[in-house]
C-alpha cells in the first residue's frame, strides 16, 4: 500500500481515565502499526497537545476534571491540525452531536466497536492537507457565496451529517460533491439517492438490500445503498419526501452505523457519511409532523443554505462569463450590455440551473458571436399576444415563454405548409435556429416524419 510508510510514523492521543478502554484501543491501534500517547484526563490531554503533533486524537466525552467537548473546543479554537473524535455512552446522541457541532471529526459509542475504529482511524490520517482539486466548483464571490464555500471547507475535514437546503437549481448535489471532494472520502463512493424517486414499498429493498430468497423474485444477494456507499458518502437528495416509517430505519441505521438486509439474521456494520438537501424547508416539515424530529436533529448536524441567485445579483456577470468559456468551445461569443442588463433584472426562479440552460439556448440562437437581449427569451411579449393565453398564467415564466413560442412556430409551420424553410423566413429565423427550436419544443410535422428522433 502507497500510504504504509505514513501509517506507520502516525501517532494517536488517547484521552479517556478508564485503563481497561485505553488498553483496548491502543492494542488496536498499534495492530494497525500507529503509535499511542495517553492522558488520563482533559487539563494532561490539552497540554500534551500544544507540546507535540499528533495525527489524530480519540477522547472519551466524561472525565475527572471536565468532558471530551474542551479537547474539541481546544482543538478548534488553537487551529490544531488534529482530527479529533469523541467517545460518547452508548445511546448518547446528544453528546455525539453537540462534539460533531462544536467540530468533532467523529464520534465512537461504548461499547467500541473496532471494525468502527479502524475505519474511523482509517479516514482521520487520510485526510488531504491539501485544497480543492476539479473543475467543479460553486462560482461567485457575493458574501453569501463566500460564505458557504468557507463553510464547506470547514465541514469538509469532518464525519458530521450536513443538510444542505436551497431552491430548485442552486447547487446542492455540487455542493455535497465539493465536501466529499475535499475531505477524506474523496477517494470512495459517492451515492445519490433521490429519496422522492423510490416508491415506498421498494424503499427498504433499496436502502439495505436483501439476501437470495427473502421474498418472491429475489433470486440473488444484493446490497442496498448503504453498503453500496460503505466507506464512502451516502447523499440524500429531497429527504423530506421519505415516509415516516422509513425516516425510523434511516434513523436507527444512522445512530448505530449498522444495517440488517432483508432476510437476514444479522447486521453488518456500515462506514458512510450521510449528506441530505432539500428543497424545501424541513424544520417546517418536523413542525407540520411530516418529518420526524429526531432525524431531523440527527441529519441537520451543520446545515449549509444555498443562496438563491438573486440574492447575488453582483455573481451573475462572472457566473455568465464561466459559463460561456465551459459552453462556447473555441468560438468567440459575449453578451451584449442589454442582454446583461436584462439577466441581472431577472428573477430566476430555476437558479444557477436556470441561467446555464438560458445561456446554453442563447448560443444556438446568436448572431455573430453576440448574444443579444432577445436571443435570451427572457421577457414575455406584451403586444400581440394569442387570443388563447391568458396574462395570469406568466408563472413560471420559463414555461410560459415556451408556450408562447410553441403557439408562433406552429402558426408559420401550419401557414406554410410546414415548410420550415419557410416558416423560419416568416419568423425572421435562421433554418439552424427554427431547427433547434423545433427540437427544443419537440415540435414534429402532424405523421411524425418531420424532425422524427
């Protein structure tokens, strides 16, 4: 293994005053070729870390002069450079939690299991030193922007559950991405689950698997997402739309960092981090009873809001530049001062999903390497409008203007015959153009031979 020679000159700072515990985890960890230093108590343990460097510190949450959560707190406050983990009483998610807040790269519960352990060590000394690598990346640099990408590197170095909630098309799963990118999973599995996508009576089946024979058509072995995700990241997009007898097994799988398949006898122990988003507000759900508020708790550990990208109207001129230079290929293309203008007035509802798919219409629209205000689609047509549209239903506008659209090209199609050479001159259209918005609007001649897939 490339990292052996890392390993074995890692040292690890055991905090806990039972000597029997201590034992045990040093036997573990020197069995995985680390060091260990003991202290027996918090005042031992806070001056042995500003006197040397260690590669991970493991402390028990009660103690004869204090608790685990000042050697957290002492950790974070200094800048110490140490993953630190937490040893909290079986059944004491409280105080798992309040260590994962205050900065905990992870928790353990008595009785320690060490298969836990190992993998916890395991993600503790491979955490990259290092900044963020890939081209994916939350563009802008707005105060609520700047804000959220500080957060995520700082939530990036732990294990703790992060909820991450924001409209439609702002960036969640990117964001989720970036943490995983930037922390010690970054090498393992990343699995998406869209929790509003799987019917219910599937749910289980999915999150846990199930073993050969379990229920009629299971003729084989298999692993759900959490053993599919093991050592990596579980994401759960849209977690408010589980059911609530699912939010109670999620919940225990959670806590105990174990899973039963179907039809199994027994569990098996499962090492992932959990990550959800919603779109919706999910403390509302808890208080409306659709959401259950120990799950709550348990998954909105570091909650991250995504802005809305109206609340960074100044992002919008750089955002529409990267967007360009990642769409554009070689070709030189820039917006108009109009058609700037007129983005930075807009609403977007849709978000950053919204503008890239805007700006991406636009491309195949423009003339000459400009992209115009009307190459946007942007603002409804206020004269001339068809009899058969009413004014009430603007909303949303992205539809709207579909319509719209659809209604005029279908009138020239139909007045020539569905010529769309034609039709195109008619509209004051480009041939490429009236194809791509025919494309766009899945827009065929009446048989289907015109623009068939």
């Amino acid at each position: 293994m490339a990292n052996n020679h890392h390993v074995k000159s890692s040292t690890v700072l055991l905090v806990d005053d039972e000597p029997d515990i201590l034992e045990l985890l040093e036997l573990a960890l020197r069995k995985m070729g680390l060091e260990a230093d003991r202290a027996d108590n918090v005042r031992e343990a806070l001056a042995k870390l500003s006197a040397h460097r260690y590669d991970l510190c493991l402390t028990d949450m009660r103690m004869p002069d204090g608790d685990g959560l000042q050697v957290v707190q002492h950790i974070v406050q200094n800048n110490l450079d140490v993953p630190v983990a937490v040893i909290t009483a079986h059944g004491n998610m409280e105080n798992a939690i309040t260590a994962l807040k205050a900065g905990a790269f992870d928790y353990l519960a008595k009785p320690v299991a060490l298969d836990q352990l190992r993998a916890l060590v395991r993600s503790a000394l491979k955490l990259p030193q290092a900044g963020p690598s890939g081209d994916k990346m939350l563009l802008g640099h707005s105060p609520a922007m700047q804000k959220v990408r500080d957060l995520i590197k700082r939530v990036a170095r732990s294990q703790a559950p992060v909820h991450i909630s924001g409209e439609s098309g702002s960036g969640k799963e990117l964001a989720a991405r970036l943490i995983v990118q930037l922390g010690a999973r970054h090498d393992q599995p990343f699995i998406a689950v869209n929790c509003g996508a799987i019917p219910g009576n599937l749910m289980e089946n999915e999150f846990f698997g199930y073993k050969k024979g379990a229920f009629t058509g299971a003729d084989k072995d298999r692993d759900g997402f959490f053993q599919a995700a093991h050592g990596g990241t579980l994401f759960l997009d849209e977690v408010a739309d589980l059911p609530l007898g699912m939010q109670v097994k999620l919940l225990r799988a959670i806590q105990e960092k174990r899973v039963r398949k179907i039809g199994a006898t027994g569990e098996e122990i499962v090492d992932v981090r959990i990550i959800s988003a919603t779109h919706c507000d999910l403390a509302e759900c808890v208080r409306q009873g659709k959401f259950r508020q120990d799950l709550y708790y348990r998954l909105n550990v570091i909650p991250i809001q995504m802005p809305a990208l109206r609340e960074m109207r100044e992002d919008i001129p750089e955002i529409v530049q990267r967007i360009l230079e990642r769409l554009r290929g070689n070709a030189e293309v820039r917006l108009s001062e109009n058609a700037l203008q007129a983005l930075q007035g807009y609403s977007f509802p849709g978000n950053v999903r919204e503008l890239e798919n805007i700006i991406e219409r636009a491309l195949a629209l423009c003339m000459e390497g400009v992209i115009k205000e009307q190459d946007l689609l942007l603002v409804p047509v206020e004269h001339s409008q068809p009899d058969n549209i009413s004014l009430s239903s603007k909303y949303p506008l992205p539809e709207y203007l579909d319509r719209i659209e659809k209604q005029a090209l279908l009138e020239a199609l139909e007045q020539t015959g569905f010529n769309r050479t034609a039709a195109a001159k008619l509209l004051g259209l480009t041939f490429r153009t009236m194809r791509y918005r025919m494309e766009r609007l899945d827009i065929k001649e009446p048989g289907g031979t015109d623009n068939a897939d």
